[in-house]
C-alpha cells in the first residue's frame, strides 16, 4: 500500500467528468482502432503510434479549451476590476 492513500475499500471512486463530449470521442477513436486491430495478429508500432496521437489530439483539445475558458474568465475580472475602480 503506498503512503498517503487510504485503502482500496476506503478510496472514492470519481464517476462524474465536465468534459464528457471528450472522452466519448476519444473513446470512439480507441473503440475503432481496437475492433481493427482486434482482427489481425500483428499491429505494427506504427500504427499503434498513430492510434496514442490520434486520442492525444482529442484529449489536448478538451486541454487546449479548459485554457481558453481560464482566459476568458481571467479577462472579465479584470473588466469588473476596472469599472469598480
């Protein structure tokens, strides 16, 4: 058991996610490559390189939105900041 975790039957399991959209995409994306490669006996590197990049590049989306949305946020307290002054 490592330090600072509380014990298997004592550990919250998180069920809820904000970006939902997201990883039903990225799911889709690994679903797919699973049932192609699921017929072969022999998946090069290549492709399973390809495969990491593709949910890569959906998951940095979900990322790259998250920034935006802090930025946004960070824009209108500084315009409530400056009308109050």
């Amino acid at each position: 058991m490592g330090a600072g975790r509380p014990p298997a039957d004592k550990e919250q399991k998180v069920t809820e996610t904000k970006d939902l959209p997201i990883i039903s995409e990225a799911l889709g994306v690994i679903d797919g490559a699973l049932n192609d490669f699921l017929h072969r006996e022999l998946v090069s590197s290549n492709e399973v390189t390809d495969l990491l990049l593709d949910v890569r590049s959906v998951l940095s989306k979900s990322s790259a939105k998250s920034v935006e949305d802090i930025s946004g946020l960070e824009l209108v307290l500084e315009d409530q900041v400056s009308a109050q002054a």
